[in-house]
C-alpha cells in the first residue's frame, strides 16, 4: 500500500478506498518492480511527510519530478545537496535573491523550506527515468486534486503558488476567499522570462501571512 505515514493518511482515507487509487497503487509497484523510477520509493512522499497538514503555511505545486538518476527526491524542484542545481531551481534561486536580497544558495537542497511549512508537491508524484510525463493520466492528477481540495478547506489562510499551466489547472478547485494565490510562468529556461522573473513571490506571501497573524517563512537556505 502506498501510504504516508501521518496524519495525511486519516485525512486521504476516503481517498485511498477509492478505485482511481487503488489502480494507481498497483501500476505504481509494478512500475517501481519493472523500471528505474524517480524519486526512489522511500522518498515517494517525503514533500508530505516533511509538511504535515496542520503545518501548511505555503504551497508550491509542479509538474512531474526529475527524470534523471540521482536529482528526485521527493521535494518539488529539491536536489539532493552534491547534485548540481537544475536549470528551473537556479531561476527559482535568481528570483529570490531578486525579491529578498538572499544570497544565491549553493545547494539546490530545499527541504528546509519544506519544515518551514511550504507544501512543495508535483502534480504528478513518479517518473521513469529518462522519460518525463511518462505517469501522466494513471491517477496521480486526481490524487493532488484531493490534496488541494483538503487544503482548501484549510480554516487557516495558505498561500498558493502557481507557476505555469500544470499548477494553475488547480485553481478553480481554491475557491476559499482567505487563501492568496501567487501566480507566474513556469521558472524554466524556456518561459521564466516571460512571466516569472520579477513576480516577488517570496516577499509578497510573508506580507500575506504576516497581515493574518502567521509568522512568515524564513527562506534563507
């Protein structure tokens, strides 16, 4: 069974019985059993293990993980500390040196962020290796749907970020008028000139969470 490991699993059970996901549990092992598959197993669920619900200050939602060995580890854009940094977390990193004057970090290890309460999931949680979108449709989409729905219905305001087109098919489904929602191109090379540089994203959700009494987020790394 593909399960989390803490209060997530009572909030997803009605989830976890339906048939959607069941399927996806056994192409998931099937997959993990036949392929190289990204991120490894034990790090399926670390973005969810690392943010419980209660702590969610903040979410950043993805695409699909990284497709090549040795970079997916569970935390969307995240690279282990000795991997080089990725073409869309170096713009992510240009953005926030932008925004807050923090120094560009020399690790693409963002986990610390992820204790500070930023919920930083793909829409899509698996990966062959080599073969990006290659577990589109098999349930995960309706999977993250779940999630934000549950976020949502969040009595405490959360900020949404929504970079690029995979994450903001999800606003429709954040229709609380407490949440702030945060929203740019994807931070890749190919678009983050166009509509992701300069949108102050960093500075603008501790704005929002200091205005409703939540102490901000440290995104130093």
């Amino acid at each position: 069974m593909l399960r989390i490991g803490n209060e997530w699993d009572n909030l997803l059970f009605d989830v976890y019985q339906q048939s959607f996901y069941q399927s996806l549990e056994r192409f998931i092992n099937e997959e993990y059993q036949k392929y190289h598959i990204f991120p490894p197993k034990e790090d399926l669920f670390k973005a969810y293990q690392l943010t419980p619900y209660h702590k969610i200050k903040a979410v950043i939602v993805g695409q699909d993980p990284y497709h090549c060995r040795g970079q997916a580890h569970g935390v969307v854009f995240s690279v282990p500390d000795d991997v080089v940094i990725p073409p869309s977390l170096r713009n992510i990193y240009k953005e926030l040196n932008s925004d807050l004057n923090i120094s560009i970090p020399k690790s693409g290890n963002l986990t610390k962020w992820a204790e500070e309460g930023v919920l930083m999931i793909n829409v899509i949680l698996t990966v062959r290796e080599n073969q990006p979108f290659s577990h589109r449709k098999q349930g995960w989409e309706q999977f993250t749907q779940n999630v934000i729905t549950l976020i949502n219905q969040k009595e405490t305001p959360v900020v949404f970020f929504l970079w690029g087109k995979a994450a903001q098919s999800y606003e429709p489904i954040i229709t609380s008028s407490q949440h702030f929602i945060l929203k740019g191109t994807h931070p890749s090379p190919l678009s983050a000139y166009n509509g992701f540089f300069g949108g102050r994203y960093f500075s603008r959700c501790n704005q929002f969470l200091q205005k409703n009494n939540i102490k901000p987020i440290n995104w130093q790394l």
